[in-house]
C-alpha cells in the first residue's frame, strides 16, 4: 500500500497495546444608492483557501489583482504559488456590496518534516513528534492519503486543536528537503537546560538565533515559530537554529475580523474566548448558525465575524463548523441544477455551498474552477457530510479524470446480500478476496450482513478496484462509532493498521512508535511483497526498518 516500506506484517492475534460557487455579485455603484459614498473597511480574514477566481478564503471571494503575497516571509509570491487548503491570513478592503479587495495575503507552513509514524486506521501521522490528523476533505499535493510514507518530507498547513494535536487542510510532499520547520505554543520552559516543549516535541534553544526577539523573551503560552536541520526522534528532540515570534495581534486601523479556526480559553462567565491569538467577546446581538451559544466549547471549530469596537473583537455572527464527511462518492454527473446549487452524481443530490472546496485535477486542469464549470457527464468526486433533514452537504468536489478515480466510496449500505450492496450509489461486488473488519477485529462475510439486520444504519468504507461503473471490494471496514451499542474499549485495543520505522526488536516481537507487536505461526509476513517464513521474517527485522502492521 505504501511505496518505500520494506516488510509487511499482518497479524492474525496479538498486537499489544471552497471553493465557491457565489451566489453573490460585484456592486460597481461604489454607493449605497442615495448617492454618496460607500464608506469602506480593513478586513483581516484567517482562514483555508476553498478555490479560486480570484481567491476565496471560507468561502468568501476576495479580489487579489493587486494584493501583496508572501510565502514563509518571502514578498515577492505570486497567486500561482497558492493552493487550495493553505491557511492563509489576509487584509483587505471592503466597500458597501463590492467584493473584498485583497492587499496581504501572507501563508507560512505550520509543520515541515519527515514522516515518522502513520496510523492508518486513524487517519493520522506524525512528524517531529506532532500527530497529524486528517481526513477526506483534506487537500493532498504531490502525494494522496494512501501513498503518504514513512520517510516522505512533507509541508503541512491547519489548525492547532485543544488537544496540541494539528488537523491537516493540505499536506504537500516537498522535494526539496529543506530546513525542518515548526509552529506551536511553548510549554514547560527551562532556562537551565534551554530547552521548551511544542507539544510532545522538546525544542533545545541553546544554539538559536533570535529574530525580532530575545531569550529573554520566551515564556510558556508564546506562540512561536522554530526552525531547524537537527531532529532525534529517539528522544523526540529539535536543536533550533531560528526563533521568531508570531503574533497575531492586528493593526489599529483594521475594522472588522473574520477568522475560521478553534475556540479556546472559553470563559462562559465572561462570554470570551481565543482564536488564532485573537480575544473575542460576545454581546447580546451575536448571532449563531448551525448552533447556540450553549454549543460553545474549547476544541470547537468555528468561523467568527467580528467588529472592532475601538477596544476589544466584538462577535458580530459564529458560524459552527463543527462537523465530519460521512460520505465520499466517485461518478459521472447526472444532472445539474445551478439555480439551487445541487448536482446529481451516483443519484445522489448534492447541495453545494459557500463554503464547498474545489479543485480540478482532470486533464483541463482549470485553476479557477467552480460549479459554473462543472458539466453534465463530468467524472466527480464528492466528499459530502449530511445535515439534520439528511440532506448530502458537499463539502470537497474534485474533477478527475475517468481512470484517476481511486475507488474508495463512503456511506450507508442497502441492498446487502452475498455477492455485494449499493454504497452511495455505487454497485459494490464482494468476492473471496474481499476482506471485511470493524473497529475492534476481522470479521467475515455472513457476520458483516449480519451487522445489518433490522433498521442498523452503520457508515462502511470500501476500498476497490473500479470495472465499469461497478466497484470490486477488496477491503470494507464498518464504522461501530455509529452503534450505540458498540464497546467503546480501550483506544488501544482492537483492529489496527500503521506504518513506521522499528525502535527495538526481542527475538518473535519488535516495537513500532512503542506498540510492541508480536510475531506467531499464524502471522501473514510479506517482504517487498514476498510470502516469507516466520525465521525469514524475524531475520530481516532490525532497528530502522520501515514495516506495515495489520492486526
């Protein structure tokens, strides 16, 4: 599955441990129709690029002919280097109705470094000891989810979660592998031994050059950003050669704020909260979409609008975003409906929204495509989420071509028998060769139908081989997270599935990320996808190998 690893092992028993379709127009009145001028405002937007035609960023157009773009401090970008899924922050003008006019848009990466560790079941890696989380709407260049590798050098953009932990909006595989580079909080500083905490990651300062700061200036809670070439993941350790601060505090000048990210150090006493380092506060006019000011909550995703009211960010409207693709299809598009923003692919009605990333990756390559230029018969795919009156929301749309379709689909299946079902929308064959499992084991044929007696409405996810419009299943995996019935267990028991680099070997078992695994005469074992004997096995084991668990 992955392209540079040297064994595979599966074990049978022990494992221990947008785009944007815009409904709105340009106003090229300049005024508010009674004649006289529009007065204008400085907008600072933080936020993930959904498409372009100019850049759209949440969702929102911003006109960008005239704007500054800087990338990892250099000024001399161009739009040509912006990708879909970068967070970026910008500054911009608006007047009355007209479409924002971008001056700064400037990006830098949030992680830069090697692949250690792939979780695959969990739809996570790690690199320089931060977990990176994904998952179907995020943006990947130059790799896709299912080829990344231990090993790869990869530039990450997203969001910081409560936890430390950062959600990917793109993860870009660099050939060039440059300088490793890291963004984060500091924590557990210690001037004696010169040395801090970003998240599980120790930075040790004793060597860094300072810019536009000073040693004396690190504290824990200072957002920063360190860069380095020197990393020991034995001891998960960075020797910084660079530390500059990042502060997200705005200009004086700037009138309102409109930011995407996640909620922290929520007070509800005080009705305030942090936001990519910016304080928020509520009053009695904020307004809310998809949820109430009850639903609030450190770790919550969310995009605010807010005023400056000459002494603190007032939140104008919070929009929660707080939501996961339940559904992924690939197929050709049926039917269009562009008066209400839906398309038909695989019979299923989507409805597209301001915030519905897009990205063309067929043959015509179109930079600037929307849902304008979506056609009848073009060949989709269409990660969608679904909303209370169960409505398919789209929140990716990506053009492909006929053979790129990568055959994996999401959703509730129907239809259930011995030979296959229908999952969103698509014929699914079962054959001998398929492999079913949940969360917690392998399973067979007749247990997955028996999943789904009665009214059970389980998500499965298929991974297959496309012939014609049917989907050969080589893999199906049933999500128990959506049984109330299911055991919640310990997150370390159950079915598994990683990538990484072995740590320790003790004869029949070795350590992978410090999961021991333990090798028996039932083990299925591959090298360079060889069948191989248990001793043949054992013998190629050793410190720095790259393997693949299944168990």
């Amino acid at each position: 599955m992955f392209k540079r690893s040297l064994l595979v092992i599966a074990l049978s028993s022990a494992l221990a441990a947008c785009g944007g379709s815009d409904s709105s127009t340009d106003s090229s009145t300049g005024d508010n129709g009674g004649g006289n001028e529009t007065a204008s405002s400085t907008i600072v937007t933080e936020g993930v690029i959904t498409g372009f035609g100019s850049v759209y960023v949440n969702g929102e157009r911003y006109r960008s002919d005239n704007a500054t773009i800087a990338l990892d401090n250099a000024q001399s970008g161009t739009e040509s280097d912006l990708k879909v899924g970068m967070v970026v922050k910008m500054k911009a003008t608006r007047s009355g109705n007209e479409t924002p006019e971008a001056s700064e848009i400037e990006y830098e990466e949030e992680i830069q470094g090697r692949v250690d560790f792939i979780d695959i079941d969990n739809q996570a890696f790690t690199v320089l000891g931060q977990t990176i989380n994904f998952d179907d709407v995020t943006e990947f260049v130059g790799v896709t989810d299912s080829t990344l590798a231990v090993g790869d050098f990869v530039e990450i953009s997203g969001y910081l979660n409560e936890d430390g932990e950062f959600y990917a909006t793109l993860v870009e595989l660099e050939s060039d592998e440059d300088e490793l580079k890291v963004k984060g909080n500091i924590a557990g500083l210690d001037t004696d031994a010169q040395t801090f905490m970003l998240g599980e990651l120790t930075i040790d300062y004793s060597q860094a050059n300072f810019e536009e700061m000073t040693a004396d200036d690190l504290q824990d809670g200072l957002a920063i950003k360190v860069e380095g070439s020197q990393y020991d993941s034995t001891s998960d350790t960075l020797i910084a050669d660079s530390i500059e601060q990042k502060d997200s505090r705005l200009d004086d000048d700037v009138d309102e704020l409109e930011v995407a990210g996640v909620v922290g150090n929520y007070d509800a006493a005080a009705a305030t909260f942090v936001i990519k380092g910016y304080q928020v506060a509520l009053d009695d006019d904020t307004e809310f979409d998809e949820g109430e000011e009850a639903d609030l909550s450190n770790g919550v995703r969310i995009k605010v609008e807010a005023r400056n009211d000459g002494e603190s960010w007032v939140a104008e409207e919070i929009e929660f975003q707080e939501y996961r693709a339940v559904g992924r299809t690939e197929g050709a598009v049926s039917e269009i409906d562009a008066d209400n923003g839906l398309i038909t692919v695989n019979g299923i009605e989507f409805l597209t929204t301001s915030q519905t990333r897009y990205k063309d990756d067929s043959d015509a390559d179109l930079r600037q495509f929307t849902f304008d230029d979506i056609a009848v018969n073009d060949v989709l795919r269409v990660i969608a989420r679904e909303d209370q009156q169960g409505q398919a929301i789209a929140l990716k749309i990506k053009r492909l071509d006929e053979e790129d379709r990568d055959g994996e689909v999401k959703g509730v299946p129907s239809d259930i028998s011995e030979t296959g079902f229908t999952l969103a929308g698509v014929e699914v064959i079962v054959n001998d060769e398929t492999r079913f499992k949940t969360d917690d084991s392998r399973i067979s044929l007749d247990e997955f139908i028996a999943l789904f007696d009665g009214d059970t409405e389980l998500r499965v996810e298929v991974e297959g081989e496309w012939d014609g419009d049917q989907l050969i299943a080589h893999k199906v995996e049933v999500d128990l997270e959506d049984d109330d019935d299911a055991d919640d267990g310990d997150d370390r028991q159950g079915y598994t599935e990683y990538e990484g680099e072995v740590t320790d070997v003790n004869g029949e078992a070795f350590t992978v990320n410090g999961i021991e695994a333990r090798l028996t005469t039932d083990s299925e074992l591959k090298i360079n996808d060889e069948e191989v004997t248990l001793q043949a096995f054992v013998d190629a084991l050793a410190e720095g190998v790259v393997v693949e668990v299944e168990g």
